[in-house]
C-alpha cells in the first residue's frame, strides 16, 4: 500500500518551490502498470516549461529517502495539470469550485449510486450543496462521493457558470 500523505507531505514544498501548487496526488493501477500522478496548478495555469521543471524536482526527491520506499516496485511518474474538468477529492478542492458546474457520483443509502449535475452552491468541511438544472438544492456528503469532478463548458466564462442563461432575443444577429 502506497502511503500518499507522505508523499503528499515530501512533495508540496519542491512543487511550491518551483511557483506551483500541488493540486493532488494519486497513484493508480498494480503491479508494472502502476502510475504515480501528480497534479500541478498556478494561477493563470501551468505551461510545459513548468510541468518540465516540477517533473526534474519530484523525481529527486522519489528516488530519495524516504519516498524511495514509500512506493516499492515499479510505476511510471506522471506529472500534469489538473486540466479542465478538474477531478475533486479534498474539501478545498470544492471550496474552489464552488460556482462552477460539477458532476457528482454518490452512493445511496440501498447501495446504490446515483448521479448529480448542476452548480456547486456551497461547500463545507463535510459536504457540499449542489444547485441541480431544475433549481432544486441535492446535500450530499464527501463520504459518500465515488467520483466528483468540474464540467467545462464550451462558451461559458469560468465563474460565469453559476449565473442564469440569458436568452438571444434581445440581441442584433451577428453579421459576418
């Protein structure tokens, strides 16, 4: 078992160090198919000279004491941006996506999973309040969630998603 805090832990200043933000860590796949992936962010997003940079500072420190045995065996170092539809898994990450549009997958109380669409209302250290497209309001909570990520959507400012569709009625055709 891969103990990701400590890597987490190891990683954050090197990754701050280089003017980023370590977004998140994972590690995914078993055996020689394993990958270690590590999410960068800035403000203003990241390019490839720094992705460059973050991927030449975290491998020292793997192949160091005591990440080199924090993962045994083999896996492949994947260093990336969290990119558009950002994936959420700690309460920060849905603090800072609250006002945008996300889809959630939870798991019902029969077992079951369901689900949820709409705009992130609100977001606490526990749970989170999501405005679905009916203007209804769903709760659910962080233990509950399989799966959360953002939804880009085309044509939409960032920050603007929360906001009501304005028709086209009123405006003139665009000429071209």
């Amino acid at each position: 078992m891969v103990d990701v805090d400590t890597i987490v832990r190891a990683l954050a200043p090197a990754v701050a160090d280089a003017g980023l933000d370590l977004y998140d860590v994972e590690v995914t796949g078993s055996g020689r198919a394993r990958v270690l992936r590590v999410l960068v962010d800035r403000e203003g997003g990241v390019d490839l000279d720094a992705i460059a940079d973050a991927t030449r500072a975290i491998s020292v420190l793997l192949d160091a004491p005591p990440l080199d045995a924090a993962i045994n065996g083999p896996y492949a170092l994947e260093v990336s941006s969290p990119g558009l539809e950002r994936p959420l898994r700690t309460p920060a990450h849905y603090a800072a996506a609250t006002g945008e549009t996300v889809s959630v997958k939870v798991r019902d109380v029969d077992g079951g999973a369901r689900r949820l669409r709409g705009v992130l209302a609100s977001a606490g250290d526990t749970g989170a309040e999501l405005t679905v497209d009916d203007g209804t309001t769903e709760r659910f909570e962080y233990a509950d969630v399989t799966q959360a990520r953002t939804v880009f959507e085309w044509g939409v400012p960032r920050g603007a998603r929360s906001k009501s569709k304005q028709t086209n009625s009123s405006r003139e055709p665009v000429r071209r």
